[in-house]
C-alpha cells in the first residue's frame, strides 16, 4: 500500500540517510532549556511523591547523622583526652561507630527508595512513549527510521535514569548538608566558619557555561546514537542484510556505520571532559580550603582563643562542605544533561496526532460480520504534502455485499484510496462514510472491528502459526481457526509443517513463500471476520496452482461481505460488481468488466496489457 513510502520502496542506503536527516528535521525543535521541561518534570514526579518524599526525609536523617562525629572527635580531644577521662573516651569512640554505622543503614533505604522512584518515572515514560507510539500517523512512520523511535525509547530513557538515579536527592542532599554544617560551624566559633566559607563563592562560578555546555553535549550524543541505532536497525536486521549482501556494499554500509560510531565516540568523549575540567577547577581550589584553616585555627589555637578539637573538628566539617559544593556545582552540569534528555522525551510526547479520535463517538455497533455495511468516499480530496494533490475529489458507494475493484496504472492514487478508507489518513476535503458515519466520528476500536484490511506487504509476527491466525481474534475457538485456516486453503500446508498450527513463523521462523504468506492473511482476515474488507492484493507471480489456492481463499473471503480490492486478477475483476478504473488521482471510468471492456478506454488498454492470461505480471 502506499504507506510505506520512499523508505519502503526503492529507498537504498542512500535514501535512507536522506530520509534521516529530513525525519530528524521532524522531531528538532528549537531546544532549549526551559521551565517549562521543569515544570513538566515535576508533573512526572507526582505520582511518586510519597516514595520520594520518603527518600528526602532519609536524606535529612543521613544528614544529621552525618553532623555528629565531628562533635564527638572535638569532645574526644577537648575533653576525654584534655580530662584524662579513660570512661568519657570509651564512650566517644562508641559514638564514633555507632553514628556512621546508622547514617550507612539509613542510605541503604534511601537507595532503594531512589531506585525504586526513578525505574517507576522512567517506567511511566517508557509506557506512555510506547502508547503515543502507536497512535501516531502512519505519516510518521513514513518519514522517521524505526531505529530512530526505538533509540528515543532505550538510549534516551536509558540515559535519563542514570541522570535521575543521581541527581532527584542528589540535590536536596548537598544543599542541605551545606547549610546544616555551615550552621554548625557558625554556632561552634564563627571565626573560623567565616574563614571556612571563603572559598565557597568559587565553586558556583565555572556553573553555568558547563551546564549550558553539557547541556549541548549530551543533545549531540543522543542524535548521533539514534543515527546509529538507525543505521543498525536498517542495515542489520533480516530484510536490510539481504539487500546489503545481494548488492555487495557490506563495506559501504561498515564505513557508514563506523562513520556514526565515530560520531557517538566523539561526541560521549566531549560529553565526559565537559565534567572533568570541572573537577579539576574545584578539587584545585578546595585545597585552600584547609590551609586557611590550620594556618587561622593554629594562630588561634596558639593564641589560647580556641581550643585544638574544635580546628580538628572543623577540618571535618570541611570535608563535609567541599564535597556537596563540589558536586551541586557538577549537579547543575547532570542537572542540565537531564533537562536535554528530558526534553527529547518530552518532544516525542508532543509529536501531534493526525489522526485523533472523536470527543464523542457516533454510536455504530453492529455485530461484526453480520450485515454487510456500506463504505461511501464522498468527494474526497488528499494530499500527503500540502501543495501536492493526489486525489482530486473521489466519489464511489461500495455497497453493502458487493466487490468493488480499483484498477489503474501504478502511482494513480489506489493505494491512497485504501489507506484513507481504512482511516490511516483523513481526507483534506470530502467525508467517507461508513453505513453512513464519517469515519472521523466512529471511535477508533468500533472501525477496527466492523473493518479490516489486508495490505499488499505481509507480516507475520515471530510467533506460532495458530497465533498469527488469531492476531485479530484472541479469543477465537479452536474450531474457528481451525474453518479458517482451511477455507484459506492452509490446510495441506499445515499438515507439511513440522509442528503444525504450532510452528513458529515470522520474521526469524520459518520461512513462508509469498503464496503461503498470503493465505496466512487471508485465513486472519476470515477469523476475523469484519463486515468490510479493504485488500491490496499481491501482484507476485505465482504458479498455477497456488494462484488457484488464494483464488479459492479469496472467494470464501469475500462470501457476504463488503470488499474493496485493488485488482491484479483476473478472477477479482471478472467477479466484481463495479470496477472503478482511477488514473491521476480521479475515477476516470467505472462500471462492469464487459462493459469497460467494450467502450474501448483505459480500462480495456489495462486489461489487455494486464490481466490477459497470457501475461502474468500486474500492475504495482
Ligand atoms: N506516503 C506517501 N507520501 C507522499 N506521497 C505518497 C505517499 N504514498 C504515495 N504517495 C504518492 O501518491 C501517489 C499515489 O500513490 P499510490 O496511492 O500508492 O498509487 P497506486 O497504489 O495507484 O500505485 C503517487 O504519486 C505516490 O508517489
Ligand atoms: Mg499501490
């Protein structure tokens, strides 16, 4: 069907980079990092809240813990050894244990609240991009590489976690360790908390041209890893390496490849030296830190106005100072890092849905497969890219019961007519009604009951036989798969197989030929029994005998039902109530198979170059 686009089609490596490019152009905005990715972040955050605010208060507990040690050193000093207290210095060094012993308890739960906050939130992005996913346009998928998706789902959210695992506490841990030891500091001798504290100003400084910076990087990553996994995706998998090996450009495709692999190794490499310089800045300026102290504390120490534990204990609290300024100031450059992975997830959230359903749905439920419906196009106009026309007005009625064939030469819109019948597309202009009902009216799950359709492209599932059968019944009895799957004239193949019904097919199984995989449609389509058909029928060649397989198959398919075909048999426009011969875009003639065959137009020029026995090859 026309869906598969240039990709599909005569693509080609070549075409599909093009491609690429132009689908990346898709889903770039112009990036920035904004409140609102804040703001939307908190939203993700919500439904975790409790776990997370269990987290912040462990976070507080460690905190505290955290400050007591230093206290305890001081009185060891001060007082136990000052003293000559042997029972007071026990006691202390008791505390000295005990105090870390819970802080490194208390952080084992906060782990796990934080693990288990973060894979929930990442949980939630992975289902919520998979369903919007799904709703998308067949549009999109049209113009964006499979690879590209699946690396906004793993790479992406992959990324995020790390970023989340790290950074969700991670801020609200320093910035409150920072204040509860400069408090403590000032409230032992604000002296030397002030001496402490000088430096402190520094660390803020090389901030925000790295988190900008990193903000970037990680942006440039994530591109170059989706044009890899692209690349992979295409040209590694089971139709991609056939292509590839039959045209002998294995090395053209590995110098791609390494190509983009040296873009995601130059990039990742950046990403990871935006941090280092960093590091290197502040380790080199925490080093002043304590020689201020000691060299203040010793003058004071001497000077008889402080006494040695409470320098000791300072030196500590330094410690615990440094390394939370020292990586709130890197937490702003991961802090920005998230935001960019964010904001890529959030864009995919954002891509628009062409073809949303109806507020409020027609009411249209008839017991599928009962009566026949009505499928009417009503001067229907289409493009897929504005100022590009392809169907210019199409008015038809397949009434309920009959078959209607759609013939004409390749690239005159039939496909397109199909793909809008069977709602992948709406019209620009004109309505297509169902019994009726616009289409755009009927809820999305009611369609796809009362309609299905058999594209000219099969594909089968890596899964048994019997389970590709009842992919659109689930809940068919065995005896129904078992009717269909002989009125699909699968039988005598079923019985060759080595498990029968129970094989695996598909992509990676077994092996089907074109013929067999058409009957394993044919059969789903039986089973599933929609009261009106849409078909793109196969144009391979087939051999005598399975040609008279699927016409079989087909006969029963269509047996009290409203069926829409594009016609490349004979038999199929022989048996039709109305053919509808469409060239450019419009119907040009319409009516029964002798009759256009007599008034000597396109239709009788298709006929005798197409569907007269004597040749074998259809239309595309
Ligand atoms: N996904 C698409 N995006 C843009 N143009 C398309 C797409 N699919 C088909 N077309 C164009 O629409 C026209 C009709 O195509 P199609 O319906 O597939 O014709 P047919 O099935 O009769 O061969 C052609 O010019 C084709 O290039
Ligand atoms: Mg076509």
């Amino acid at each position: 069907m026309g869906f598969h686009g240039p990709m599909g089609l005569g693509g080609g490596p070549m075409r599909a980079v093009w491609e690429q490019r132009r689908s990346l152009g898709y889903m770039e905005g112009s990036r920035r990092p904004s409140k609102e990715t804040l703001r939307r972040l908190l939203g993700v955050l919500r439904p975790h809240a409790r776990r997370l605010l269990g987290a912040l208060s462990l976070t507080v507990l460690i905190v505290l813990l955290g400050l007591v040690p230093p206290l305890l050193m001081r009185a060891v000093i001060d007082q136990a050894i000052g003293r000559h207290d042997p029972g007071l210095l026990i006691y202390l060094a008791g505390g000295l244990v005990i105090f870390p012993a819970l802080g490194a308890l208390a952080s084992v739960g906060q782990n796990y609240l934080n693990a288990v906050v973060s894979q929930g939130v990442i949980h939630d992005l992975r289902a919520a991009m998979y369903e919007h996913g799904q709703r998308l346009g067949i549009d999109f998928f049209t113009h964006t590489p499979g690879g590209e998706i699946h690396s906004r789902l793993v790479n992406d959210l992959n990324a995020v976690q790390q970023v989340l695992r790290t950074t969700m506490t991670g801020l609200f841990v320093n910035s409150l360790t920072i204040l509860l030891t400069l408090t403590t500091m000032f409230v032992l001798n604000w002296q030397l908390a002030l001496i402490s504290m000088l430096i402190l100003p520094a660390f803020a400084l090389p901030v925000v041209s790295f988190g900008r910076r990193t903000y970037d990087a990680i942006t440039r990553t994530q591109e170059a890893l989706s044009r890899l996994t692209a690349h992979l995706e295409e040209t590694l998998t089971l139709s991609g390496i056939v292509v590839v090996k039959s045209f002998g450009t294995r090395r053209r495709e590995a110098g791609r490849f390494r190509a983009f692999s040296e873009d995601v190794r130059r990039s990742q490499v950046q990403q990871s030296m935006v941090g280092q310089w960093l590091t290197l800045v502040v380790s080199a300026m925490s080093a002043i830190g304590p020689a201020l102290l000691y060299g203040y504390g010793g003058y004071l120490v001497i000077a008889g106005k402080v006494q040695l534990g409470t320098v000791v204990a300072f030196s500590t609290y330094l410690v615990q100072l440094y390394n939370p300024a020292s990586s709130l100031a890197g937490s702003n450059t991961t802090l920005m890092g998230g935001l960019a992975l964010f904001d890529r997830i959030f864009q995919f959230l954002d891509l628009p849905i062409d073809v949303p359903e109806p507020a409020e749905p027609a009411a249209l439920e008839a017991s599928p497969g009962v009566t026949p419906l009505s499928l009417e196009f009503s001067h229907v106009r289409f493009s897929y890219r504005a100022g590009e026309e392809v169907l210019h007005g199409i008015s038809f009625t397949a009434r309920a019961g009959e078959l209607t064939a759609l013939v004409g030469p390749s690239g005159a819109g039939k496909s397109t007519i199909l793909s809008l019948g069977a709602r992948f597309y709406d019209p620009g202009t004109g309505e297509i009604l169902l019994d009726g009902a616009p289409l755009r009216s009927l809820r999305d799950d009611s369609l796809r009951t009362l309609l299905s359709v058999v594209t000219q492209e099969l594909f089968l599932f890596h899964t048994t036989l019997e389970e590709n059968v009842r992919y659109g019944r689930p809940d068919a009895s065995d005896g129904d798969v078992l009717q269909a799957v002989e009125a699909a004239q699968l039988g005598d193949l079923v019985a060759q197989l080595p498990d029968g019904l129970q094989t695996i097919v598909g992509e990676r199984g077994y092996r089907l030929s074109g013929g067999e995989k058409q009957r394993v449609a044919i059969a789903r389509a039986i089973l599933r029994n929609a009261s009106v058909l849409l078909l793109d029928e196969a144009t391979s060649s087939l051999d005598s005998h399975a040609e008279r397989l699927i016409q079989e198959a087909l006969g029963r398919l269509f047996r009290g039902r409203t069926v829409v075909a594009i016609a490349h048999r004979l038999s199929t426009v022989l048996a039709a109530d109305q053919i509808l011969v469409v060239d450019g875009g419009a119907i040009v003639e319409r009516g029964r198979h002798a009759d256009l065959l007599a008034q000597g137009g396109l239709y009788a020029r298709l006929f005798h170059e197409q569907f007269d026995p004597g040749t074998q090859s259809g239309p595309a």
